[in-house]
C-alpha cells in the first residue's frame, strides 16, 4: 500500500465536538495550498483548515475555513485574525469584518455563489512584505481557484503591524455546529508549501481520529468521513495518514491583458486586468520609457506589492512614448509586456457656478416588497429625503441599513490639468459619471471591492454623478469607498474640498463656534462646549445632529433650539484629532451640514485614578476625572483603576449611559460598569477578571458565565435594568457583584470563584465599547464611586431547618448500573444497601451476612462499568467511641459480600453521609477504581477494588469524587471534592470524627502512566464540594456545594455561581447528569431544604440557563400528598430513560416518569420510632 500511517502521542482536538487534524507544514513557509473538495453540504459544520499562527514573532493566531448550514443557506467562507489587522481588499463576494466571535479582532467573510458541492478548490494562502522599504508590516492574502471552471478568486488580504516572513503550523478540524450524528465529509488532495523558495509536499496528516479517514482514488485522496455515531474520540496516539502526490505542484502561469497607456503631457497613467484564468496577481513594477518599445532612457519607475491594484499614474520629466508592466503573481512568476503610450484627452471643464463645497443628495428606500438586486430606476422613486452633504457620506440614511439608494449630483473639483486615478468600491452596485461620461460601473450584490478608473480632467469643475444601491444583506463594513490620485498629491479619500454643487439662496445654513480655550492649539479639558448657529431663512428646524467623523455625538429635537434657533451641545470627545461637524435637518425631509471644526484635545485625568486602555491602543476614546465624576466616550477598553491589596468593596452609580436606540444606533455589547482585573493590563480579557456593567442594550450583566464560544464576554444571567447602583466585592478568592435601586438595599447578581486571582488587584471603573460596531460615539460616565479596602462585612448564612436533617436508617443516595440501567441500588445510613431491579419499583436488601453497624451505615456505593454483578460498598460509623469502617466489595449482585479493607476511613453517619459518592470506577479503564476518606486521603485501585494503594491528600475531608465519564483519551481523569470541617458547624450538620483544620478544595488528579498528578483547582477556607455532576466535555462539570451550584467550563480556573432561577448560598447535596446529548447533557439539581414545594432544578444547555422543572409537581404515596422538599439528598436521572428521574429525600425515595412533573413513592424509610 503506497498510502502510509505512522504512530506519534496525542494531541488534543479543539473541542469536544470536533474532529482535529494537522497537515505536515515547515515552520517558516511562505505559501501554504491545498485542494478540497465537499461531497454536499450538511445540515451545520465548521470545516476549519486554516488554523495557523506567524513566523517567527508569532503575532496572533488566526483561522479560517468554510461553514455549512444545509439547504437553508449557501456555504460561507470565513477567515477571523485573534490580533490587530488593517483590512486591505476583498474579493468582491466577500465583506470585512471588525471585531467578532470568540475575541476576534478582524477578517472577511461571505457566502461566495461559486461554492459548489462536488467541485474541486484550490486555497492557497500567502505571506508577504508589502511595498520595498515598509518593514513594519507583513501582508497575507488568500485566493481560492475552482477546479471546474478555471477561475481565481481573491478572498482576503490584510496587513499586520510587524514584520513576519511566513507561517507555523497549519491544523485543522471539523466542528459540529448542528447534531454530531449527521454525516460530515471532505476530501483532501494536492497539499504543498513553500520553503526558502522551494517547494515541499504537504501530504501527511495527522490526527487522533484515525477511523474518520481514509485514503481513496489509489491513495491520492484523503477523505474525511465522520460516521452517523459519533466516534468519542478516546485515542491514546495519533495516526498520521500520508497521500501520494507529485514533489512539487502544477502552477497556472501568470498573464496580463487588456494594457493601456495614456500620457498627457509628462503624465502618464497604466490600467491592466488580469484574466481570471491566470494566476493572481501578487505585485506590479511599471517602467516608463522615452522610446517606443520599452527602449531609450527610463524615466519612471513605481512597483509595489499590491494585488488589488490595477491602475497607476506617474510623473516623468519628459513625454513618455513606452510602458513595460511586469507583474509577479502569488507563486513569484513573472509576466511582461511593453504597452505603447497614447496620447490622452483632457475632458473639459464645465462653465458652471458652484460656490458651495460638497454634492447635493437624494436619498429613495425600496418598497415594501422589492428586493433590490440591481441598481433600481429612480426616475420611478419619490426621494424620502434631499439635501446636501460634504462628501460621499451615507450617513444621511441614519437607522436604515439595507434596501436603499442615493443619488449624489454636483461637481468634482480637479486642481490642475492632469491625469487622475480614481479608486472606487461600494456595497452594493453603483454607476459613477463624469462630465456626462460613465466612468465606472458595478451593478448587481458586493462588496466594497476597490477597482481604479484613470481619467483625464481639465482644471476646473466636472459635472459628478453617483447612483448607488444597498440591497438586502445589512454588512456593517464601509458602503463606499471613494480616494483619487493626480498631479501633485498621492492618492487621498475624496473629501468636502474637492466637490461643489449650486448653492440654494433659500436653504439653511448652520455653523459651529467653539467654547473654551486652547493652548498651543489643543483644548484644556476634552469636555467641549459646541454652538450650532443656525439661518433657517423660513424654514421648520427639525433636528440638529453633532457628528465627530461618521459617528453621532448628541441631537437635539428643533424644539429644544434657543431663540433664534441656535442649538448648545456639550459633549466629551476622544483624545486627539476631532474632526467635528453638524447636519441640520430641516421641512420633515431635507437636510444641510455645516462645515468641519477641527478639534485637538488632550484627556483630563487628574485625581486618584489611573486610567489605562487595555488592549490596543489605536481607537478613538475619551475620558475625564472632574468633581468626583468619571467620564468616557469613544471605541475601545478603559479602565480607570486604582490597585488594591485583600479584599475591599467597590461602590458606584451609573450617572449617564448612551443606551441602544433605533436612532443613535450604539452596539448592544457597549458597556459601563465595575471592574476587577489582575496584574495583566496590556489586555482586557487575559488573566482573570470580574465586573458588573449596564451594557448600551442588554441590561445589566457581568463577565461570561458560560463557554461563551461567540465571545460575548458577557453574562448569560441580566440583573434589573432599572438599578443604577453597582458594587463589586472581594472575599478572598470569592468575587460578588450587586445591584441597587437606591444605594442601600443590596440585590446579590453573581459571584465566581477564581482560584489563581492573586492577592493584589486593579480595581475601578470599565467603559467598553467595540470598535467599528456602532453609528454613535458611544458614553457614559459614573459617580459616587467609593472604594473601601479591608471593609467587608461578614456575610450571614442560611442553616438548613433540623427538622429536615438525616434521620436513621434512611436511604441518602442511589446508584445505577452502567451495563444494566434497570438495576438500581440505595444506600442508608444505617438499613444497609438496597437493591432494585425494575428501575425503582421494588426494593430489597442486599447485605448478604453484613449485620454489624458499620458495614449497615453505607457512606457510598459503585458499579462496575462493565459487569453489573461487581459492587463495591463503603461503610463505617463510631462504634464504643471510634469510627470503625470498611470497604466491602460483591462479584453476584450483592448476595455476598467480601472485606477488602478497613485501612480507608468511611463515615455513613455522619454529616457526611448525605454528600455524594467516594467510591468511583473508571469509565475509560474499568480496573481503576478510586475510593475516598474522611481523613485517610485518597486511595487507588487497579483491579477493581480487590487491592488499594495511597495516591496522596491525607488529611482531606474528601466528600465527592468521580471521574470525567468523556476524556480525548483513554487516560481516566479524576476530581475530587473536600469540605472545611467548619462548614459541618456553620450549618449546622453536625460534628465530624476528627475534625480538622484544612479548606474546602476540588482537586483534579490525573492518572496517566498509573500515577497520580494531583492539582488544586479551587481552595476556600469558609466552603465544601458536597457533589459532583458532569457534563458532556471534559472541563465543563457542576458541583453541589455549601453555598450553592457552581459551575466551570474552563479547567477549573473559574467558577460561576448559579444563581438565577436557582437558589444560591445554601446547602446542595443533591445534583446528577442525565443522558449525554451531543451538545449538552440534563443537569438536574436541588437544594437540600426549601420552602417551594417543587425543588428540583434542571438546565439542558451547559448550565447556561437553569429553571424549575415544575412548579406544580407533586409528590404522593400512600398516605396522600407527600413534602418533596425536605431534606433533599440525592437527584439522580435515568440512563437510558430521559424522562425518569429518582429523588431521595428524608421521606425516601420517589420516582418520577414524566419528566419531573410528579412523584410516587416507592421506597419509604422507616418512620420515627
């Protein structure tokens, strides 16, 4: 066989749900291809094959792959970069996109028409340097060929701020974004990368679902082929698939048509194509020649790495006669040709009267049933609004972001006489005339793909038309971009100077003034004072509206307009140059903008806090520090701090936010608030952080309290929106955040643990809001901030009622078979074990000729995983004033039992007894079991309980354990939970046998090679792991505790409090995961007493979102209507059965068949004597 698999160690896949690979690339490589192809498009996968980072600074990771959504919507192609990028051109099926999902800072994405299932693509992605000279930036672009017809295409390039000269690592993988069931395929072939100028196959794959690939057509195809049942992926080595292919790949050839030259005088202007069937341009050189023929001397030379680029102009110092264009493509080859240099026409100037600067506009929307698809005739359309703008600025639209057209008329303004060269893009179509002359035209659905257009203009005024149409995808990417080059100045974005249109003796007029004072030319304090002045010459004055740039600062209705019809703003700007304007909106339906007050302002921060900006430093932002106030607006990350030491309590009110409104068009994700962070400032989300805010139009939240894949960094949980009154306090390792109408009555919101927070902290005030996101300059400001170090009150704690504590002999627990889900046993703090085998119905006692009362006082019980008739029970209570225990273990079901050691200390009386399992058997390695003591530390076995061997934490009052059910591999990962012996006499539980002095902990213990690896994960002096309840990935799992439900998605760093629909800072002992589904399992939980009659608890999305799972449920047995809520021990949910859910409480054990909405007793413990 020519196909080869190799054998290596394992590596983790990117997540739970996804299938990881990694094709052979040398660290270094300037080019990175591969071909692929789909067999159909499935219902919702991510296929990820780029997944790289740079060489050799590694500046950020990025990725980028094609998304499927079945028939509902045509495939995506996406790309995002986790680090500051500029974006530099798209294809024109493909749209820019700013900061995103999972803290990406930026890329392109779109849903290319020529996407096909069963076709071949050829992706190549290529690092370069841009133009000669610029060592501080590296370009990347990624173009993608089809098979079928031949043709390249341009998805993306971008520019990075550092110099890097390839690439490390390419990885990939398969994520389901819809049921891991459906069947998922795609094929491989041809993977090369480039190397020091040499090319080297890419042919070896490597991944740790082996039985997901193959080799097909003789080897020269790899398939991935994800089978309808999941494989869990348990792999201990990684395979490696190697294809055959050729040494080096067949390159299309470069080629150039359609040149042409055009010379005015000693200007000289080139415009090419490049067919779609040759390879992609990379880069261009134009060499201008005083004789025909490419020939006599040289007289310019201009070259550049700019694949987007198609037209240039140059001066030379004598009449050009001859141009030779070389352009090198994406591999490095070259094509040349010699372009003769005709002579240009100057188009002439029109005999028109424009003193005013900018263009007049009309603005049309679509009717309510059109989809506009083309440019629409807009003789047919009555404008909704006219007036006048600046520039090309369709900002005029305000809320409207799709199915709309404008008309822009006036003059463009050339300065001499002279060729030009026109760069225009916009989203969607549009026609550009001059002079009455079709310039440009690019109907239909895009992208702002910038294309040059030469012209050649006489001095003077040029009649200017703009057509232009959104349709209906609403991309919030620029609309239209619009720079021009000639004599005299290198290429600029078009702007008010260079545009003209009649003036209107009878139209409005407004103008700014400026209060305060400047020194040196910048203003002293950035919150400005601005006075629009307006003429209305009998016109209805609307609304005034003040913009810095595109964005909206404040409006004004026209009724709040002085006498005389002047209008006072006062507004806080960003630090730095302001470009500030006004529009006046004026008759219901017209508008006129003022000119622009250039504004340079420095921030004002003097007082006690220190304000950085976290992140990068490159956005508009402002803030301030007056009379107790704390000021912001503008894009990006603040944080005004102060570091602390110990614990502290930060207080303060939100005085003014900019909220979302359909107007003013602020992102939802903005927001204002508290904030804790660690020592590491050069990023807002690295390291650990806590905080409570009021986002611009999500209500109140805090940090993610979830995996939060999207990278909302958001809460799922939203507080009361109409509290204004935040505080945020630190109990050690303990973070709490609250909400207050008032001031003074405090409603708890969230808390988290996070275990390597360190002792010192930053402290203050955030103000987020994320760039390129929002039509207004986002705002706020906060006040009454106070900062109390070392003040924390104690925190009261709820005691479970004494009524609705243990009595004796009761069942505390259930446990269910794995290979036989219908078998069922109950242990009891003194009746011995319990055994059923009808799932529930019927209940007998297993304890075979175990009589004495240590071996009667079950404290915990397991299965074996694969042979149900294996059991192993722990015992133990004081006996003539000791704790005498055992563990116990039956090879038939229970009918016989056989000691196998007294040497681990097992308490079924005491306070403990209640909590959950000690003893646990390895999902992944049925021979390993774990047991855990009150005291004696943690023990292992490995031939299932028949002999035990310390693995460490002696002295641990261990509670709980268990092991991860789902693991990458077949190494069994254990956790441990233990409770501070305090706890037991804080909530009144009782006294413990040996009490001693360690904290409640949860530890991760790792047992591969058949050691064990212990690590802490959380450590809390005042706190107890009660219960363990996994979910469907690995790092994400629920623990019962005494203080409630906590939950952590990120191994173990952070845990988040449940607290909304969920009872919180009391005592759980009762929580069990149902049936893994392929996204989440059905956590169910209760609290150990409660006053509401329906106790349990369920969430089936990751613990995201808890609820009651029915309010109205009843609990009956044979004496009528039965109290559910007392003293609630244990939940645990069927198997196999999703609707079945077992309940022990102090009465005994209840069943539920229908989803938790009722209960029958079928198992009584034995009354009070």
């Amino acid at each position: 066989m020519a196909g080869a698999i190799g054998l290596s160690m394992l590596l983790p896949a990117p997540s739970a749900h996804a299938t990881g690979y990694s094709p052979n690339v040398g660290q270094g490589a300037d080019i990175v291809m591969k071909e692929l192809r789909w067999p159909r498009w499935d219902q919702g996968t991510y296929y990820c094959f780029w997944y790289i980072n740079f060489f050799p600074n590694r500046y950020c990771t990025f990725y980028g792959g094609v998304a499927t959504r079945g028939d509902k919507a045509p495939p995506g192609m996406f790309m995002s970069y986790w680090g500051g990028i500029t974006n530099i051109h798209e294809g024109e099926h493909f749209y820019r996109h700013g900061y995103g999902a999972e803290g990406a800072k930026g890329g392109a994405n779109g849903r290319p028409p020529f996407l096909r299932a069963g076709s071949w693509y050829r992706m190549v992605l290529r690092v370069f340097p841009p133009a000669r000279g610029n060592d501080k930036e590296t370009y990347i672009g990624w173009c993608v060929k089809d098979g079928d017809s031949s043709e390249w295409h341009t998805h993306s390039i971008v520019s990075i701020p550092l110099r890097e000269t390839g690439v490390m690592g390419n990885s990939g993988f398969v994520e389901a974004l819809a049921p891991e069931s459906i069947q998922r395929a795609f094929e491989r072939r041809l993977g090369y990368y480039r190397l020091d100028g040499r090319w080297h196959k890419s042919n070896k794959v490597g991944t740790q679902n082996p039985s997901q690939f193959r080799l097909i057509e003789q080897d020269t195809v790899l398939r991935f082929d994800r089978p309808v049942e999941s494989d869990t992926g348990t792999r201990k080595e990684k395979a490696y698939i190697t294809a055959v292919q050729p040494d080096s790949p067949v390159l299309d050839a470069p080629a150039v048509e359609r040149a042409e030259a055009h010379a005015w005088g000693n200007q000289v202007t080139v415009r090419w194509s490049i067919p779609r069937s040759a390879s992609p341009q990379l880069a261009y050189k134009i060499e201008v020649f005083a004789r025909p023929g490419a020939e006599g001397p040289r007289l310019a030379v201009l070259e550049d790495s700019a694949p987007h680029v198609q037209a240039r102009r140059l001066d030379t110092d004598r009449p050009p006669k001859s141009v030779r264009l070389t352009v090198t493509d994406i591999f490095d080859q070259k094509a040349s040709v010699t372009i003769p240099v005709d002579e240009a026409m100057l188009a002439p100037a029109a005999e028109a009267s424009a003193p005013r600067a900018g263009l007049a506009y009309r603005y049309y929307e679509a009717p309510a049933d059109a989809q506009w698809t083309r440019l629409p005739d807009l003789a047919g359309l009555e404008p909704v609004m006219r007036g006048c703008v600046r520039a090309l600025d369709d900002t005029v639209r305000q809320d409207r972001d799709k199915l709309y057209a404008l008309r822009y008329a006036g003059y463009l303004r050339a300065p001499a006489d002279g060729l030009y060269v026109l760069s225009i893009g916009t989203c969607d179509g549009s026609r550009l005339s001059i002079g009455g002359k079709v310039v440009a035209e690019t109907d239909g659905i895009h992208s702002t793909s910038v294309r040059q257009y030469p012209v050649a203009l006489s001095k003077g005024l040029h009649a200017f038309e703009i057509l232009y149409f959104k349709g209906a995808q609403a991309y919030l990417a620029d609309r239209i971009l619009a720079a021009w080059e000639g004599p005299g100045f290198e290429s600029r974005t078009l702007a008010q100077g260079d545009f003209a249109s009649a003036d209107g003796a009878d139209v409005p007029s407004i103008t700014l003034d400026l209060g305060g004072c400047a020194a040196e030319g910048v203003l002293e304090d950035n919150l400005v004072d601005v006075r629009a002045r307006i003429r209305q010459r009998g016109h209805r004055i609307d609304k005034v509206q003040l913009l810095c740039g595109r964005q909206l600062l404040q409006a004004v209705a026209g009724t709040g307009a002085a006498p005389g019809g002047d209008v006072s703003f006062r507004v806080l700007l960003p630090e730095g140059d302001n470009a500030v304007w006004a529009r006046l909106w004026y008759d219901g339906n017209s508008s006129v903008e003022s000119s622009v007050l250039d504004l340079k302002t420095r921030n004002r921060t003097e007082g006690p806090w220190k304000f950085d900006v976290l992140g990068e430093d490159v956005f508009p932002l402002g803030a301030r520090y007056g009379d107790g106030r704390l000021s912001f607006a503008g894009e990006g990350f603040c944080f005004a701090q102060q570091r602390v030491t110990g614990d502290f309590r930060l207080t303060g009110r939100i005085a003014e936010i900019a909220l979302t409104t359909k107007e003013n068009g602020v992102h939802e994700a903005n927001w204002l608030g508290l904030y804790v962070k660690d020592e590491k400032l050069d990023s807002p989300f690295g390291g650990d952080c806590f905080g409570i805010y009021r986002t611009a139009g999500r209500g109140m939240r805090g940090p993610a309290d979830f995996p939060d894949l999207a990278g909302s960094r958001l809460s799922i949980a939203s507080f009361p929106e109409s509290h204004r009154w935040l505080r945020v306090v630190r109990r050690g390792k303990r973070f709490q955040g609250f909400t207050s109408a008032d001031g003074k009555s405090w409603v708890k919101a969230m808390e988290r643990i996070i275990p390597r927070f360190p002792g010192e902290a930053h402290v203050g005030v955030v103000f987020q809001s994320v760039p390129g996101k929002s039509r207004s300059l986002f705002a706020g400001a906060m006040d009454h901030v106070a900062l109390d170090v070392g003040n924390v009150a104690e925190e009261p704690r709820s005691r479970p009622p004494a009524e609705d504590l243990p009595r004796a002999n009761q069942v505390t627990a259930l446990v269910q078979a794995w290979e036989d889900p219908r078998v069922l046993y109950a242990r009891s703090n003194g009746a011995g074990l319990l055994k059923s085998t009808d799932r529930g119905q019927g209940w007998h006692h297993v304890d075979g000729d175990l009589a004495s009362p240590d071996a009667l006082a079950v404290r915990s019980a397991a299965v074996h995983p694969k042979d149900s008739s294996i059991v192993l029970r722990a015992g133990g209570c004081v006996v003539d004033g000791a704790l005498k225990s055992g563990l116990w273990k039956s090879a038939d079901g229970g009918r016989t039992w056989r000691l196998i050691t007294r040497e681990i200390d097992f308490d079924g009386r005491g306070p403990t007894a209640t909590f959950g399992e000690v003893i646990s058997f390895c999902p992944q390695d049925p021979n390993l079991v774990a047991a855990g003591g009150e005291t004696s530390g943690l023990f292992l076995s490995a031939d299932a309980g028949e002999t035990w061997q310390r693995a460490g934490l002696p002295g641990q009052r261990i509670t709980c354990l268990g092991f991860v059910p789902i693991t990458r591999d077949k190494v069994g990962n254990l956790v441990v939970g233990t409770v501070a012996d305090d706890e037991f006499v804080t909530l009144g539980l009782g006294k413990v046998v040996s009490p001693g002095k360690a904290p409640g902990r949860i530890y991760a213990v790792s047992l591969r090679d058949g050691k064990a690896r212990t690590a802490v994960q959380c450590e809390l002096e005042d706190f107890g792991v009660t219960n363990i309840a996994f979910d469907t990935h690995e790092n994400f799992m629920n623990f019962a505790t005494t203080r409630g439900v906590f939950y952590t998605w990120i191994h173990g760093l952070v845990f988040s409090q449940r607290l909304h629909d969920m009872p919180a800072d009391v005592l759980f002992t009762a929580i069990g995961s149902g049936p893994h589904a392929d996204w989440s399992a059905a956590t169910y939980a209760a609290p150990f007493s409660a006053a509401a009659p329906s106790p349990v608890h369920v969430t089936r999305d990751r613990s995201r979102n808890w609820a009651v799972v029915s309010p109205g449920a009843r609990a009956t047995g044979t004496d009528g209507t039965l109290r559910l809520s007392a003293g609630v021990s244990c939940i645990l949910p069927d198997r196999e059965e999703k609707d079945t859910l077992y309940l022990c409480n102090q009465l005994g054990v209840f069943k539920s068949t229908d989803g938790g909405a009722s209960y029958s007793l079928v198992y009584r413990n034995p009354r009070r004597g």
